[in-house]
C-alpha cells in the first residue's frame, strides 16, 4: 500500500502539471496532512483530486482548487488573514503555514462542522 506521504508527493506533482507554479503553495501542499482533515472513512480518498463530503452537506474541496485560490491570493508571511466557513479547517491549515508568523481567523455557522474544525486544527497555532 502506497503511504500518504507518497500519495501528498504525487498529489503535489499533479497540482505542478495542473499549473499551479507557486512554489509556497506547493511546499504547504506537500506539508499539511490532507488525511487529517477528512473523516475517518474517506482517508484513503484524501489524496485524489476532487472535493470529498465531510458532514451536514459541506465538502473538503479539490486540491487543486485549494491550491489555485491560494495561488492567486499571494499571501505572504505576516498577514492576518480572516477566513469565512471554516469546512474541515484544511483550508486554514494551509493559509497558516503560508502566513507564518501571521494570523488566521475562521468562522463557521453550522455548530458540528465548527467541532469537525476545531478537532482538526488542535495541532495548528491560530
């Protein structure tokens, strides 16, 4: 069985080929353990490129739209950037890493996608 540190590398390599150029975004790709961020379940689905279900109708989105937005966003480090919908916290996960020693602040309405989030980011400084 291939590892998920081999199926990241071969994820970050297909998002390069797809045409994401910004070598920050695909370091941070590379960095942030996308199997963390979906439900038990659907691990082994983490690092196909497409939008995988996480609970109450939300989605992880695709890695390459993830990869994409941060892309034409520049982010830089030092920024404090708000996020709106919060989802699996992958998302902040990756804005964190790319803003470093900046901020990141999610929201999220929906009370059990909010916990989802949360549980996933203990590991991440906000």
């Amino acid at each position: 069985m291939v590892s998920f540190a081999q199926r990241r590398k071969d994820l970050v390599r297909e998002l390069e080929l797809g045409g994401i150029r910004d070598k920050e975004v695909l370091a941070t790709v590379s960095k942030v353990p996308r199997e963390d961020f979906v439900p038990e379940s659907l691990r082994d689905s983490a690092y196909e490129n497409t939008a995988l279900p996480i609970l109450k109708d939300q989605t992880i989105s695709q890695p390459f739209t993830v990869a994409f937005m941060l892309e034409v966003l520049e982010l830089k480090k030092g920024l404090k950037v708000l996020e709106i919908g919060a989802g699996s916290g992958y998302n902040a996960a990756l804005i964190s890493e790319l803003v470093k020693p900046g901020k990141v602040v999610t929201t999220e309405i929906i009370p059990e996608v909010f916990e989802f989030a949360k549980k996933n980011l203990k590991d991440y400084v906000f």
